[in-house]
C-alpha cells in the first residue's frame, strides 16, 4: 500500500474510534465506569506519548514527568478558577492574589507554555547529565518543584498545600479526546520532521549525532521542552478530570506508572503507548477491582481475594511483561493497517505450512 | 503466541469486571472508604460500623417491598487522585446511597462524581467545610472543623491555662490544615499565641517538632493528623521527655493512639463524636460481633475497643435506611430529596441536617484522654462552643 | 550552654538518622559500583525486613525474630537479583533500572496486601527502646547506638573489601566486568555477594531506623531510600567511606533545616544537594576516576 493511502486509512480508523466513543457516550449513563477510565486513559496517553518522546525516542532519561503534570495543572487551575469562587477556594488565603480569570483552552496552553518554561529553565543545567544520572536529578526536581508549591508563602497563588478546586472540567469524553488526539498528532509530526529524525539520531548514538553536526544541547533541550509542554497540558487535563487538584497527588510514584506504561507499551511507539495506557488505567482502575472483594462460588472461598490483591496481582503482571517481553506491546514498531495484514499473513502463512 | 494469550486473558478480565450479579429486590448502598493509605485504619473502623449495622439491619422495607441491602465497598486508597475512578465504580454499581468517607480530602474530591450522578453521598467522618458546600448531593452526620477548632483552643485555654500552642500539621491534608487553621484562629481569639509547623508526607522523624514545639516553651500541642502520623509524635514526644499535653481531633480517637500511649509518660486529649458506654446494647453487640470474626478484630487494630468512627458508621448506615424508606424508592434522585427532612436516632446522638449544605445540626462534641494504664479513654468533659 | 541544650536534640536526631542512612547507602554504592544499577527497589527491601521482624516477633521471642529477618532481608535480596536483574544482565541499563521500579512497585504493593494497609507497630527492642538523658537532651539509646554501630560495621566492611579474597574481586569485577571473568572470577557470585551484603545493611538499618521510629507502612523505605541513594551520589558512588559521610551529613543537614523551621523544604534539600553535587562535583565528594556520568 502507498504511503497516502496508508495515512487516509489511519485517519478514517481514528474517525471511527471517535464516532464509537461518540455513540458509547449516548449509550451509557454519564458517570459509568468506562467512560471514566477512556477519560483517564486518553489523558495518560498524552502523557505517556510525552515521556515516549523524551526516553524512547531521544534516549534521555528522565523522571521529571509528575513534576511538569504539577506545574501544568497548578497553571490551569489557579488561572481558570471563576473570580467569584476564590474567595471560598482560598478561604486561608483571603481570596488569593490572583484576581480575574481566563477561558479554559487558555488555560491550557498557559499550562504546557509554563511546564516548557520551567522544562527550559530545569534543563539548563540537568541535561549536562547523563542515563541513570539524568532520571534521579530530574526525579529531585520534581520533588523540590513540589515542595514549592506546597510552602505557605506562595499560598496566596497556589492555595499552599490546600486543594484547588471549582475550576472548570469536562463531563463528555469527546472534549479529551479531541484535546489529547491533537497534542499526540503534533508530536507525531514532531517525530516525523527533521527534528525527530535528530533526536533519534542522538538516541542511537551521541558522538556519531554530534559529528553529523547535530547540536547536542539544543536539541536534547528542545526535545524536554515539547515533551514538558504536553506533560503540562495533560497535567490540566488531569486537574479538569479529577475537580479539584494537589500538589500531594503529583508523587514520584506517578511518574513510575507513567514510565511502566511506556515500557508496556514499547519504547518509541507511540500507539504502544497510546494502547498501553488504556489498558493500564482500565486493569488497574477497574476490571482487576474484582479481586479486591471477597467472593464465595458455593460454599468455596476463593482465596486470597481481599482489598489489595488487585494490585499485587497487577504488579506481577507489570513485572512479567518487564522480564518476559522486554519490548511491550509494540515494540518500537507502530499500530498500522499494513502492520496488522502482515501480522496475519505470517500467521495464515505459517498455519498453511504445518497443514502440508 | 504470548500475544494471544495475553489478549485472551484481557478479554476474560473484562468479562469478568463487567459480570455483575443481579438480584430482585435488593437495594445497594456504596461504602466509599479508604482501605489503604494514610487513612487506612480509620477507614477501616468506620467500614466495621457500616458492616456491622447491616449484620443487625440486613433488610429495609422501601414503599411496601422488602429490600435486601447489599453493601458494595470500594477503596479509594486515602487519595484525591483515586477517589473519582471509585466514586464511579459505585455509581455504575447502581448504588442508591453512598456513605462515606473517612479523610476530607478524597470526598471533596469525589463529591463532583456523586453529584453529576445525582447520587446522594452521606459523609461520615469528613469534618472539612468544603465537602458539603455547594453541593445538594454531600449530607454529612459529623461536627464540621470550625466547630471542632473552637472547641479544642476553647478546651486548650481553659483546662491548661494554654498561652502558647504549637500546631503541627500534614502538608497536602486538607483535613490537617482545615483544622490547624480554625484552631489557631480561634486560639488566637482567645489571646493565645501560635507556633506552626508542618510536616512532609512520608515523615517518620519527629524528633525536630517536638524539640522546636518545647524549646518554644509551648503550653499544648495541637497535631490534627491521620493515625499513623500520630503514632509516630506520640512515640517521639514521649522519648524526648516533652511533659506539655497533645491535643487532637476525631481521627485521634482509635485505638491506635491507646496502644502507642500506652505505658508512656504522656496526655492525649481528643474531641470525638461518642463516648464508649454511650449506649450498652450497641458497645455489646458490636464487640461481640468484632470479636468473632479475626479479619474484623485485625481491622479494628487488634482489640475490640470501639471507636467513634464506627459508632458514625453504624449511625450513617440507619440515617441512610431512614432515608430510603422517606424516599419510598431506590432510585438515587428521590432519596436526595428524601435526605434534608430526614432525622434519625443514632448512637451517637440526634441527626438532623440543616438546610444551608445539608451538614449535621451537632453542638457538642466529647473531651476525651487517653489513660496510659488501661490503654482505655477516660471521658473529661462534654465540650460546646461558648 | 541555652544554646547547647536547645539545638542538641537537632544534632542528636541527625546523626542517628545519618546513621541509619548510612546503612542503606552502602548497599545503594556497592551495587551501584558493580553494576552501574540503581537498585529502586533497595529501600523496599528495607520495609520487608522491618515487616518480617513485626510478623515474626509475634510467634516467636526476639532473639529467635531478628536473625530471622536478618536471614529473611538477604534471601529476599538475592532472589531480586537473580529474578529481576540477572536476566536483564546484556540488556541496556534503562531496562534493568526499570525492572528495578517494578520490584520496588511489586514488593510495595505486597506489603499493602499483607499489612492490608494499616500502619504496623515496630516492636519494642529492649535496652535499645530505652530513653536516656544525654545532658540536657532525653532521647532513645538507639540514637546513641546507631552512629557507633554503623561506624563498626563500616569498618567490618571496608576489612572484608580490602584485606580478602572476595573483596578483591568485588573491586576487580566493579572495576571490568570483561576482564575480571577472564581472570577467573566467578562474576555472578560476587554480584550476589554484594546484594548479600547490601541487604544484610539494609536490615541491620531497619532494625534501628523503626526502633527509633517504631511504625511501619508499605511505604515506609521509599523516602529513606532515595535520601540514601542521594548520600551515596553525594559521597562519591563507589565510595564506601564516601557515602557513609555523605549520610551522616545529609541527616544533620536535615534536622537543622527542621530545626530552622523550614520544614516544607526538608525533603527538597536533598535532592537540591543532589542536583547541586552533580552539577559542580559529579564524582561526588571521594569519587576519584572520572566515569561517563557527564
């Protein structure tokens, strides 16, 4: 198949995501299980996408992810929040200092600008270092960022450790999905322009990249600033699906989900990502809730099942996939028609062998 | 290969997710309690009250019909981040009512998902203001942190002479730093003197605190925290020789704080929402039933000693019995309009909504200190606000 | 002699937390040094073990209980490394430090199930539990004991790496993997004995660190852990003396800042340190050879 109609056909196939996720929003009633999780799960896309962009395909690592989501979600609240609701949200900070608000899609683009600002500001010094030595001085940043907005001495911005809330969020699915589908085709394109094909450059390796005369520096700087950008957004996303926001949510732990999503679903993939996350959130959200509750088939207890097998089982199965099948889900390949007629034509092809 | 399966057992997963059982007649109220995380333990006392009230009241007659009530838990694990994804578990459950939950934090942050529902919520032990207000779908039965602030800075002036109070609270714990807030206000009405702290996440050495809070040369200690901050201040406090009593909220009164205390040099002081032998046949029943179950006594902490939590459990799952059989119905938007009027009699006294934020009409709240002895509270006094 | 009074208690708190530190990051170095691994998962290992002491001090006496755990810590630490680590040996470093996060991840979340996540109560160590009075200052004796019984071990240590046979190879094999196999040294033993040895610390540190701090969640180990691996980056990673001063500076730094009243930034304060260290210094304080961290 060429390569035009290839593109047609991925953009016909996310139309019809689109038009499903559509027609599951009239179906079901508006709080159901599912559409929370297809919220959850296309704002982690984003992010994962974002961090897929800075480790898998420029091979930086780093662990700043929640750190930048902070930042992105602190913007969006503190500058969205209605005038006539600040006084009740900053009830200990008299109203706060901050006295008009703006729309939302603002909001947004303030929080990926602000995350890439502090990305550029961060990376300054940070992307001097190197693999494991890049992770824990990003990992550090995230948490001192925290420790700022969590003092008492910006609370008249950020509400101190307090939580922020009575800013506007969405209700309908479409409205992330739009959002998120957007941000993951620009960094798409971002991937595919010369841009990206530096930053891989640099991935495979640094000396012959920099001897290609690729600016080392500018683009590892570029690199973390597109992918803060749309960690922030996400951050916002993430504020406008959860109401209310704080800082004590944005913990190093969540940059670690967000890292294992990534390797599940294949470093430099960005469908692996994408599909990685959906499962991610939805087994650990909510078809493993199961095994959190006691059950009896008969008379028979079935055991083990109590609050907290859910996750030990999904960490198994986290640590299965990290051993087992190194590369996740995708690998670095990408979800594609072309990709799928293959798939099956091995497997028809190889089916045909045995019966002869 | 591995591919299929994996996509094999997916499917299976997902089936068995959506699998749900279906019974006539049998009407679901939603627990929404923390299971784990910093709020674990007190989640899990006010669990025990909730499944307790159902053992003695397992079935409700709504308009006519017998209902069986069926409780379905989810945990939403202490976090505000959690809290949305379990809030809509439940609703997808099709719950009526929801009870819960223990810890401001993860209700404010759930309450946005029970009212989009339309699902009335019926907080137990969240004492923030911020749960209920603005929201016709949060009722609570519980004191609020102003009132419980004034309370204990009214107690900490009077009973010790308090001049200087050092707060500590938790950064990022709206419960912590609602009532440290109100406390200090009040306090400082009263012409006393603040000092305030905060602690991290995560902290286990206290030591630093203490020693500021006696060099200081504080008269009380106020640390409104979750139990496992404060098993490690007691702890630490007692270590370092600090002789100024410890002051605390609600969540201080479990019996992880009795058995911290135990045989140490120390005075703890909490307001709570009930006294043990406040009501015989409910202490009675409810140890009897804690103790013939191991899962139950080990979520209780080990021994059978009841805690205010429990007993708002117990009286949040009657209120919500109430409330079902005013609505006449099941269905979620009627017993919200049912809940305002409703009023029920409970262990822990008279519930009434007011009809502001729907919060509970509550003018005293219970002094209690833990005796280092016994590992038992003593009751000191029946505390308003004046 | 106010001003002794006042700001000994800080000091005292420091170190012992230094101390306790200290322990956990000498297992951090080792296998870092060998491995070039950041072992995630190290300051889990140090939860279980104070787990395993709590479940075990409950059916058995005390003495029986805490050579149990000390048994229990370095098996649990050399099955980690044989299941997550040793498979991933030729495959790039990311992969083996996310296997890392997801042990650390697993035995989180074990813990949860098992503790069903209610904060457990370290039992009481006798002699150790006492309070004394050191001057003006009351504290725990296991304040007093922690520094002196780090420093011993330390000293144990650094005998063992540079006076033996097995030390020997443990500085050739950190030194070339290549080449030390080619001598004829069994490499994957000695990684094995570094995980040992790294956990038999890091159980010796839970042991003191939740006497002094005496209740036990499933997240107990992941702050003291990443402030550990800090004063090992901070030491110079490699560096056993190195990180030990690393530790024992990080805790005194601690508590002062706590001390100043600066609490929101006591946590900060490391990782400020860390960036700062990596930036100016990134071989750390007695790192010496120049590796490829920049």
């Amino acid at each position: 198949m060429g390569k035009k109609k290839n593109i047609i056909i991925s953009a016909l196939l996310l139309l019809a995501l689109l038009a499903v996720i559509m027609i599951l929003e009239q179906r079901l009633p508006a709080t159901h299980i599912a559409l929370t999780v297809l919220k959850k799960g296309c704002i982690y896309s984003l992010v994962a996408v974002s961090m897929n962009l800075l480790n898998g395909f420029t091979g930086l690592f780093s662990l700043g992810q929640a750190g930048f989501m902070l930042i992105g979600a602190y913007a969006y609240a503190v500058l969205t929040i209605p005038v006539d609701a600040r006084a009740s949200v900053y009830q200990y900070f008299h109203g706060g200092v901050i006295q008009f608000s703006v729309p939302v899609f603002a909001g947004l683009l303030a929080s990926g600008i602000l995350a890439a600002a502090f990305a550029w500001l961060i990376g300054l010094p940070v992307l001097r270092l190197k693999s494991d030595y890049l992770a824990i001085a990003t990992l550090g940043f995230a948490e001192i960022i925290r420790a700022f907005f969590q003092w008492d001495v910006l609370g008249p911005i950020t509400n101190g450790s307090n939580m922020l809330r009575k800013y506007p969020s969405f209700t309908s699915v479409t409205f992330p999905f739009l959002v998120c589908g957007v941000c993951i085709a620009v960094m798409v394109l971002v991937i595919h322009s010369s841009y990206g094909r530096a930053f891989k450059a640099i991935r495979d390796d640094e000396i012959a990249a920099e001897a290609m005369g690729i600016n080392l520096a500018k683009h590892k700087r570029m690199a973390f600033c597109i992918s803060s950008f749309f960690a922030g957004v996400g951050g916002g996303l993430l504020a406008m699906y959860q109401s209310s926001i704080q800082s004590q949510t944005f913990k190093s732990a969540m940059t670690y989900e967000i890292l294992l999503i990534v390797v599940i679903g294949g470093l430099g993939s960005v469908t692996g990502s994408c599909i990685a996350s959906f499962l991610f959130i939805a087994c650990s959200e909510w078809w493993l809730r199961f095994l959190d509750v006691e059950t009896k088939i008969g008379d028979f207890k079935v055991p083990f099942l109590r609050a907290g097998f859910r996750k030990v089982v999904f960490s198994v199965i986290i640590m299965a996939i990290v051993l087992f099948a190194r590369k996740g889900i995708m690998g670095s390949r990408e979800f594609s028609v072309d990709g799928i007629c293959k798939f099956f034509k091995k497997r028809f092809g190889r089916k045909k062998e045995v019966k002869l | 290969m591995k591919k299929m399966v994996a996509l094999a057992v997916c499917a299976a997963m997902c089936f068995a997710g959506t699998m749900s059982v279906s019974a006539a007649e049998t009407v679901k109220i939603g627990v929404f309690e923390p299971a784990s995380g910093d709020n674990g333990a007190g989640g899990k006392q006010e669990t025990l009250g909730i499944q307790y009230a159902n053992s003695v009241a397992p079935t409700v007659e709504i308009g006519g019909t017998e209902y069986n009530v069926e409780l379905v838990v989810v945990d939403n694990e202490s976090s505000a981040e959690k809290a949305p994804t379990a809030a809509s578990q439940l609703v997808s459950e099709g719950v009526s009512v929801v009870l819960g939950t223990y810890g401001s934090g993860a209700a404010i942050a759930a309450a946005p998902t029970f009212e989009q529902a339309g699902v009335p919520a019926i907080g137990v032990t969240c004492t923030n203001p911020q749960v209920t207000e603005g929201n016709d779908h949060y009722f609570r039965i519980c004191f609020l942190d102003p009132f419980q602030g004034t309370v204990l800075a009214n107690f900490a002036a009077d009973n010790f002479e308090a001049k200087k109070a050092y707060v500590l609270t938790k950064l990022g714990d709206d419960y912590s730093a609602g009532l440290g807030f109100y406390f200090s206000e009040a306090f400082q009405g009263l012409g006393g003197e603040v000092i305030q702290d905060t602690f991290p996440e995560g902290n286990a050495d206290f030591t630093s605190y203490i020693t500021t809070a006696i060099n200081e040369g504080a008269d009380v200690i106020f640390a409104p925290t979750s139990t496992e901050a404060a098993q490690l201040i007691i702890d630490t406090a007692a270590s370092q020789g600090a002789e100024m009593p410890l002051l605390a909220g609600d969540t201080w009164d479990s019996n992880v704080i009795l058995s911290a205390a135990e045989g140490k040099n120390i005075q703890v002081y909490v307001t709570t929402f009930y006294q043990e032998g406040g009501n015989e046949e409910f202490d009675s029943g409810i140890k009897e039933w804690i103790n013939a179950d191991s899962t139950n006594l080990a979520n209780n902490g080990g021994n059978d000693t009841v805690a205010a939590v429990t007993a708002m459990g117990y009286d949040a799952y009657f209120t919500a019995l109430e409330a079902l059989k005013n609505a006449g119905s099941t269905d979620p938007a009627a017993v919200t309009e049912a809940l305002p009027s409703t009023t029920c009699t409970g262990v822990t006294g008279a519930i009434a909504f007011d009809d502001v934020n729907g919060d509970a009409i509550r003018d005293t709240a219970y002094v209690k200190v833990a005796n280092t002895e016994t590992a038992q509270w003593d009751f000191v006094a029946e505390q308003g606000v004046n | 002699m106010d001003f002794i009074s006042k700001n000994l208690p800080y000091l005292l708190a420091g170190i012992s937390v230094g101390g306790q530190y200290a322990l956990i990051a000498i297992g951090y170095t080792m296998v870092y040094g060998i491995l070039r691994l950041i072992n995630f998962a190290h300051g889990d290992i140090f939860t279980v073990a104070a787990l395993v002491l709590v479940y075990s001090s409950t059916i058995m006496p005390l003495y029986l209980s805490i050579p149990l755990t000390l048994v229990a810590t370095v098996v649990l630490g050399l099955v980690v490394e044989r299941v997550a680590y040793k498979p991933l040996r030729n495959a790039p470093r990311m992969s083996v430090m996310i296997s890392a996060i997801g042990v650390s991840y697993l035995l989180q979340n074990l813990a949860l199930y098992i503790t069903g996540g209610l904060a457990q109560t370290y039992p009481a160590i006798p002699i150790i539990s006492n309070t004394i009075k050191i001057g003006p200052a009351t504290t725990k004796i296991v304040t007093v004991v922690t520094p002196v019984l780090t420093i011993v071990l330390v000293f144990a240590l650094m005998q063992l790496i540079n006076h033996t046979k097995i030390g020997m190879a443990m500085r050739s094999v950190a030194n070339d993997f290549e080449t030390s196999r080619l001598m004829g040294i069994k490499v994957d033993n000695i990684i094995s004995m570094t995980f040992v040895i790294g956990s038999f610390l890091a159980a010796v540190g839970s042991l003191l660190y939740f006497t002094n701090y005496a209740s036990v969640v499933p997240t107990s180990g992941a702050m003291p852990g990443l402030k550990a691996f800090v004063a090992a980056v901070f030491g110079g990673i490699g560096s056993i003396p190195g990180a030990v001063i690393g530790a024992f500076i990080i805790g005194i730094c601690e508590n002062i800042i706590k001390g100043l009243g600066w609490t929101t930034f006591s946590d900060a304060f490391t990782f400020a340190l860390l960036i700062v260290i990596l930036i100016v210094k990134p071989t750390g304080l007695f790192g010496e050879k120049a590796t490829d961290k920049v």
